[in-house]
C-alpha cells in the first residue's frame, strides 16, 4: 500500500530524513516512534503530499506521488484521511456540521444519505446523540472522536494519525486506542500512527518503525521492538536518561 524509498528532506539546512526507508503493507496499522522533532511530523506531510523531499520516493499502490501534478495528487488524497494532533474542527459548526462537511463538499449524495451516514459515523465512535452540540461544549476526548468520525465518512483507504492521543489523561486515552482498534476492524483501513505512548499503544497495531536520525534504525512487530537490542530503541520505551539519545 505505502512504501518510502529513501527519503531526505531538510530546511534551511538542517537535515530531517536523511534516507528514510519504509514498507507498510495494506491494512497494515503501524506506529511510528521517535523522539520530539525526530520528524515523524513532517514524515506524515509527505505522505499526504504536503511537502516534496528533496530526494526519494513514496508509492501509494505503485504509484509515485512525488511525481505527480496537483489534479493527480488530488485524487489520490481522496483515498487518504488524516486525524490531525488537534482535531482541526469548525467552530462555527455543530457535530453533525463537521462530521457531514466532506461529503457536502466532495460527493453528490443526497440530505437523507449525508444524514445516514452521517449518524453510523458518530455511531461508530460512541457520539450518537452529540450532532446538535457544537465543539465548544465537547470534552477534548469527544473532539478527538468527532474528527476521527469526519475522518472515516469519506471510508478512506489509509488513515494517518497525528499523534492522536495528545493531551488526553491516561482514560481517555485507552478509550481512543480502543476505538481505533474497533473501526479498524470494521473498516479494514490500513493506519499510519505517530504516537510517543508506548508501549501501550503497541496493542493495536501489527508493525512498529523507529525514527531517529534522519532513518528508521529498526521496524518490526510489536514483539519484536519490545525485545529489540538496538539501545536506541531500548532507551526510548523505557524512558532512560542513559543512552545513545541525547535529550
């Protein structure tokens, strides 16, 4: 589904990926690791076609999105949902507003199809009776549930979560691990996940890549990363203050 080859990008100079290799198979759901500023963020705005590398290439499905003009681009963002850190919602609109927006913008569906679909989504992430509350009166919890509702309406093939549990107390952010597990299930998407909550997390996913340096320094199966002899990885789940990361 997703493979990076060799993968740089820097800015003003300073290097972020220096060679960034990865394959992530379809229906995978794999957590990417890594420190603060690691670029594990800007590792993500590649891959939905936001930022361009300065060298390397990323397939979705075979196809090289790097090479792409803006309409070509377009159309395979429309495979790709994306729950940013913040959730990214209208203000100006209600729960229903929010959740029914990309389809009253991208599709042609009818008011009763919008209102379907619409309801199963907030179904799907325990919010079912909350469409007439607006943001302001949602708990950050219930925002994030909001956006992973609006981020599944479109039924994309891939979803990519921007460290999805930020600022959630540690209940909640059961709640949300447990929720992504569920819809993935049900839908059988294949996740991308920037998360520093590990290893819990580790329970929902099937494939776990280290970024650090500019690479990945080692990917595997959950198993595999919790048993890893690699120090760097090592250090980083247990949260040392000794060894190779310097913090």
């Amino acid at each position: 589904m997703i493979e990076i080859i060799d993968l740089h990008k820097s800015f003003n100079g300073q290097k972020v990926l220096n060679g960034v290799n990865l394959k992530i198979e379809d229906k995978d759901v794999i957590i990417i690791m890594g420190t603060s500023g690691c670029g594990k963020s800007v590792l993500i705005k590649h891959i939905i076609g936001l930022l361009t590398p300065d060298k390397g290439s990323i397939l979705i499905n075979g196809v090289d999105i790097t090479t792409l003009d803006t309409k070509e681009l377009d159309k395979i963002r429309e495979r790709l949902g994306v729950l940013f850190q913040g959730g990214a919602l209208f203000d100006s609109l209600t729960v229903y507003g929010n959740v029914a927006f990309p389809l009253r913008e991208k599709t042609k569906l009818s008011k009763m199809e919008i209102r379907d679909r619409v309801i199963q989504a907030l179904e799907d992430v325990g919010l079912k009776e909350m469409g007439k509350k607006f943001p302001a009166e949602l708990s950050g919890g219930m925002k994030k549930r909001v956006a992973f509702a609006r981020t599944l309406i479109s039924e994309p093939a891939i979803v990519l979560f921007d460290e999805p549990t930020t600022g959630l107390d540690p209940v909640i952010t059961s709640s949300i691990h447990e929720l992504i597990k569920a819809t993935h299930e049900k839908y059988g998407y294949t996740g991308v996940i920037i998360s520093h909550e590990v290893p819990r997390i580790f329970e929902i996913c099937n494939k776990v890549a280290m970024l650090h340096g500019g690479i990945i320094v080692e990917s595997g199966t959950p198993e595999e990363i919790m048993n890893s002899m690699n120090p760097i990885i090592s250090q980083f789940i247990s949260g040392s203050h000794e060894g190779p990361i310097e913090y």
